[in-house]
C-alpha cells in the first residue's frame, strides 16, 4: 500500500493511523514523510509495484470536510468490482477485530526518492523546451491554496525552465483551515483573489491555482483589454488538448494509434478539434476513474496523450491514473510561453480556438433538493424526463436523446441504436438541431441533480468574443426556460 495526505486538519493523523492498521495486518506500507500531491500517490502506486493505496484528502471541499481516495493496483480510483467488492469486506469487519498496533518493519517512509522520480517523468510530457527557453522569464503567479501543491509544482516549473515564478507567500503556508479563503476550490473567483492582485502588481502572465491536493488547476489570464478573467474548466481542457494536438503535429510527435479522452459532459468543441485534425476522441462517464480506464484497457495498443473534464481536471499523461495539476500547471506555463513566442496571450489561443471550431457556451445549473423528500424530488424529475422527453429545447428540435441508464441513444425519428459504455449511469442527454446539448444526472455526493448546458455560436473575429457571448447567454435562458430551472 502507498498511504499520503494533503494539509487537512488531522490528514497526517489519520494517515499514520492507516499505515498503523495496514502494517498490522502484514501489509507493507509506503507511507509518505509529508502531504504529497494526488497525482503523486497515483504515480508511487504503479512505481513501487503496490497492490493499492490511499491518500487522505477531501480535494477542492470546504475545511469542514476530510475523507480518502482508494486506488487499485492500476494506480486508479477503484472500479466495479472492486468498489462493490471493498464495501462487502467493510461490513465483514467487526469492531474487536481490528488492528491498531502498526509493524514499524513494515511502514517504509518515502520521499524525495519518488518525488525526484515523478518530476522527472513529468518534465518529459513537455512537448516543445525549446520555446521554454526562449521565454524562460515568462511571468508565472502560482497559489496552492495552503495545499500539497507548494511541495512540488514550484520546483517542477522550475526544472521546465521557467526562471520568474512567483508564489503567493500567504497561501504557501501549510493550513488545514485554509484561512486566507472562503473556500480552497480554484473553480471559484474568490480563492484567486490574492493572486491576481500580486499578478496585477508584477504584470504577469498567468495566474494559476491548484486545490489542496493538487490534483485540479484554476487560472487566470489577461483578456484584449488588459483585465483578469477566470478561463473555465471546460476552455482549460479545450486549449490543453488543443495545444497538444497542434503541437505534436507540428513537432512530428504525433503517431497513428494516439487517442485523447474526455467526460460526456465536457465541451463538443474538444471534438471538433479531434476530428478535424484527425485525433480519436473517446467520451468517458464522469470522473477521472473512467479515464483512467480508457488508458488501461489501451496499453501496449494505443497511446494515450491527454484528457480531461468540466470541473477543471485533466492529465497529460498514462504514468499516472489521476488528474494531475504538477504536470498540468508545468504544460500550462509552456502553452503560454508558445504564446508569447508568437506575442499572443492565453486568451488569444482561445479567441483562435473559437474562430476557427466555432464558440461555446457551458453553464452548469444546480438544483438543490435536501434531505428524504428532495431525493425523492430528484428521483421523480429523472423518471418525468424519461416518460415525457422533450420535443424541443430553447426553440430547436431534439434531434436525439441519449439514456446511459438503459444504453440507448433515440433520434428525432425515433431511430434506436446502442450506446457502447462500460455499465449503466443515471445520465439523460439531449442534443439539439442547433448544437445546444443538455446533460442531466443527480449528484453522487450532494443533495441535487445537475444540468449541464452547452450552446453553440459562432465567432467570425476574436473581437465577436463579447456578441458571441451575449447571444449563448440567450440561448441558456431559453434552455433553462424549457426544462423549469
């Protein structure tokens, strides 16, 4: 067993406890000497050849939460069978039956010998170093947010090349209360607010964050009129596999059997990308577990060379099995750099993006619904959505349904044809005659269910941006009129 943690209240504790508990049990243990970014326990995993591993977190959650992510030997969040297998030993386990007193022979601590391992491996994913080098002084602001970032994704920028990067000293500070935020998530403004104003002090480039344990990224960037704006999750997993694509393609990296992935929730512009430049997309359920699973059913057949998903996760490479911000914040620092190299920002790749595959608009609705009856509330709308399917949505025909629960796909002539996934998923998904796709499934953690909403527009010029924008933010009111929220 590999065992870490991130800078949670009593995450350390509970790590020791679980080392404590394995080795008495004769497991051997990898237990990390300190918090250890996600992607790095997921990495250590397949590294050290271990059958499984924890690591202590409760991700991009507020301070009041703590918890763990399991992995299998693949280096993956667990699967069926084996989360369902897990469980049924859980209840097996009486009380008077487990061990407390750890077998110090067998906890093993581990450290800068993976550390030095990892980064290595990351600093290869880099696809283009000689443009890091002319723009080694590219302006970098960079928050952990109090978490296990501050261990490894300064010094990774820092063996890329990168010479001018700046951490917010406040947020470097180890803090399980993560006092300098409301909320430790780089998905939200507000926990950016101190480093867009040292940004704003040193006129950098970019701004980027990564959650507590490091395993999604947040950034910033400055737009046409010199301002601060957030990029999304779904523009930040467009402009990486973007980059990636274009790039391997130009540098004559790319080879046949290469393949990308994302989540069916993700923007349908990632696709346009993929297909024009003739990439194999692959669409996955919800979480990186699935990802991981489009790579391990690919090895020694196909390469995997990127993915991610809407909540601001993506993973540039098969060495690890979880979404992983250390290598993404280090490959977002070179697609800036190539940028700059060509006197462009960020958020002028994506106004080139939007040109040239048509623009996007995603928005994510959450309808709350607590306790015993808002379950069954949920419960009720998705059978509604499933007896009486919608004809049309925001004024366009559907022109077809997809229900992962029964693997079915049904277009507007009432056509039925298989949906090729590995199990059934709560999941309805409509596509309209006008591009607008609607995605709706009920939270596996939260009391409510969630609708994803993408509408299509065009961009002719990168200074359409803010029309474009007007003109989908009509197109979501529309759509959420239709469905009642």
């Amino acid at each position: 067993m590999v065992v870490g943690h991130d800078c949670r209240n009593n995450s350390r504790k509970f790590a020791e406890i679980s080392a404590a508990i394995f080795s008495a049990n004769g497991i051997k243990v990898y237990l990390f000497d300190d918090l250890r970014p996600t992607p790095e326990v997921s990495f250590a995993i397949r590294h050290l050849g271990c059958q499984s591993g924890i690591n202590i977190t409760a991700s991009h959650n507020p301070r009041e939460y703590n918890g763990y992510k399991a992995y299998w030997d693949d280096g993956a969040q667990v699967l069926a069978p084996h989360d369902t297998g897990i469980i049924e030993e859980v209840n097996k386990v009486k009380i008077g039956d487990i061990k407390f007193n750890g077998n110090q022979e067998l906890i093993q601590i581990i450290g800068e010998d993976v550390d030095k391992v990892y980064l290595e491996k990351v600093h290869g994913i880099s696809i283009d170093p000689a443009v890091i080098k002319r723009q080694k002084d590219l302006c970098i602001v960079y928050t952990p947010l109090h978490g296990a970032g501050r261990t490894l994704i300064p010094r990774s920028l820092k063996e890329w090349g990168f010479e001018n990067v700046h951490c917010v000293e406040e947020q470097m500070v180890k803090d399980g209360n993560f006092p300098t935020v409301v909320s430790p998530n780089p998905e939200n403004a507000e926990a950016l607010t101190l480093a867009i104003k040292l940004a704003k002090q040193l006129d950098a480039d970019i701004v980027m964050a990564s959650d507590p344990d490091a395993d999604r990224v947040g950034m910033a960037c400055k737009n046409d009129k010199g301002d601060w704006v957030l990029i999304n999750g779904n523009q930040t997993c467009l402009i990486f596999l973007y980059y990636i694509i274009r790039n391997r393609i130009a540098m004559g990296k790319m080879k046949p059997n290469d393949f990308i992935v994302k989540t069916i929730v993700t923007t349908e512009l990632i696709k346009a990308v993929a297909d024009k430049n003739n990439i194999e997309m692959r669409d996955c359920y919800t979480g990186f577990k699935w990802i991981a699973r489009e790579i391990r059913l690919s090895e020694g057949k196909q390469q995997y060379i990127g993915g991610g998903e809407e909540s601001y996760g993506f993973l540039a490479e098969d060495f690890v099995r979880d979404k992983d911000a250390v290598s993404a914040c280090s490959l977002l620092a070179e697609i800036c750099a190539w940028a700059k190299d060509q006197g462009k920002t960020l958020y002028d790749i994506l106004m080139e993006i939007y040109v040239e595959y048509g623009f996007s608009k995603e928005t994510t609705v959450n309808v709350v619904k607590p306790g015993k009856t808002g379950a069954e509330e949920i419960q009720k709308m998705m059978s509604d959505f499933r007896a009486n399917p919608p004809k049309e949505i925001g004024g366009s025909p559907v022109a077809l349904t997809k229900d992962y629960k029964v693997l079915k796909a049904t277009d507007g002539q009432g056509n039925v044809t298989d949906l090729v996934m590995p199990e059934t998923s709560n999941v309805l998904q409509y596509f309209t005659e006008d591009g607008t796709k609607i995605s709706v499934r009920p939270s596996g953690t939260e009391p409510k269910i969630k609708f994803y909403i993408e509408v299509k527009g065009q961009m002719k010029c990168a200074g359409c941006y803010e029309k474009a924008c007007a003109e989908a933010e009509q197109k979501v009111e529309a759509v959420r009129k239709s469905l009642g929220i």
